[in-house]
C-alpha cells in the first residue's frame, strides 16, 4: 500500500530533551515536505526536500532540522525543544514530475508533540 | 504575499443540508487551487483540485469552481452526510525556489448532525 508514516503519532517530552519524528514514504517520491498545524493557522512549511542530501527552509524552520540521508526517509530533528513547538506535525510527499497537478501531495498522520 | 483565506467554524448542519465552505485567495501569476479534507485523526487527502480559470473540480459529491474573476474557490455539496464530518483546507500553489509549494487557509471545521 502506498503510504507515508510517521513515527511516533504522540510524543509529550520536556524542554530542551532532544526529539526526533521519523517520517518514511514508499512511492518513491523525490519531494518530501514537512509541515505543522497550529489552531487558526493552517499548515504551515518547515522544512522541504527535492531529493536526496537538497535540504532548504520553509515559513517556519526556528528550531527544526531535517536530514534527507535516503529518498524514503526524512527526519524531523528538534535539538532543543520549547513549549512553543508543541503543535500537530504532518509529514508530506510528491513525485516531481510524473503528470500530478503540481501541489498534490500525499500526508502522513500527523504527530502531536507536547513539549512541556 | 500569497495567501488563502477561509471561512471560520465550525459548520454546523444537519444531514442531507447543503455545504457552502468560501475560500478566497490572493496570488500572483496563476495557481493551482486545491481543496484537502482531514478526517478525525487522520492525515490530510487531497479531495478536489483546479489547475486554471473556470475550470470545476468535483469528487464524493463535493464541487469547488475556479473563479479568477473573484479570486474564490468555494467548496459546496449539495448534501451532506455524517461521514463528512472533518476539517477542510483550501490551498493553493505558489512558484517558489523552482517548485511548488501549497500555502494553505486555515481550515474550516465541519460537524454534520443525523
């Protein structure tokens, strides 16, 4: 089945307490975007990916980094996480090209983080 | 900037009633629109999406026409189910470093009653 997950769905962690959300995606896209939701915000770019080791910032990126070591795979890192960042986090992907309307993209579930 | 606007929820209605959901935009150039709905705990999907000017999107029912001249996008059915109960982002497409890249509304909740 073609899908993209995250891992893990809910996370409550402290401030400052180091945290990684995986995200893997089987379709063999090129794009991989992460996102977060904030009430009345929408979603909003942290961090996008054209491809393997092509990294850059979206709307968002204070206190994130992102790794893109393999084309399925595209980590979100909080170094050192504040109350601030505690939002819903999706996880996106697209095949560059391929006849899709550009903007189509295919989203994880989502992550809740706490930080506490 | 680029930007889409939506109507604030929630929406609240009976099953069988009719759904307007507006959405408004302001871009440069000439997007992509899209309409993505997210059920309870789920990821979002892309439920229906136009590419240019008057053209319709429609799936499940649901219909969003691409009008340039009023810069909207608005989301209708014609009637509604419980199952559709779920939050709704309107989108577009925005050129930016080479690709594209969704900026979306902030959502408009939607509750459907039996």
């Amino acid at each position: 089945e073609a899908q993209v997950t995250q891992n893990p769905r809910y996370l409550i962690t402290v401030t400052g307490k180091k945290l990684t959300v995986t995200c893997s995606q089987n379709m063999n896209h090129e794009y991989m975007s992460w996102y977060r939701q904030d009430p009345g915000l929408g979603l909003r770019q942290i961090y996008y990916s054209m491809n393997v080791e092509v990294t850059d910032k979206g709307d968002v990126p204070e206190g994130y980094k992102v790794s893109r070591k393999e084309k399925r795979n595209f980590p979100l890192i909080l170094e050192s996480p504040s109350p601030n960042q505690t939002s819903l986090y999706f996880c996106a992907s697209s095949p560059l090209g391929g006849g899709l309307p550009p903007g189509t993209q295919y989203f994880g579930p989502g992550t809740r983080l706490t930080v506490l | 900037g680029d930007s889409v606007t939506q109507m604030e929820g929630p929406v609240t209605l009976s099953e069988e009633a009719f759904l307007t959901i507006n959405c408004t935009y302001t871009a440069t150039g000439y997007p992509s629109l899209f309409w993505y709905v997210q059920y309870p705990g789920e990821g979002l999907q892309l439920l229906l999406k136009a590419t240019k000017a008057d053209d319709k999107g429609s799936n499940k029912g649901f219909e969003a026409t691409y009008r340039k001249e009023t810069t909207s996008f608005h989301l209708e059915k014609g009637s509604v189910q419980v199952s559709d109960s779920a939050v709704y982002f309107c989108a577009l497409t925005h050129l930016s470093g080479g690709y594209n890249k969704l900026i979306f509304g902030a959502g408009t909740r939607l509750a459907v009653h039996p």
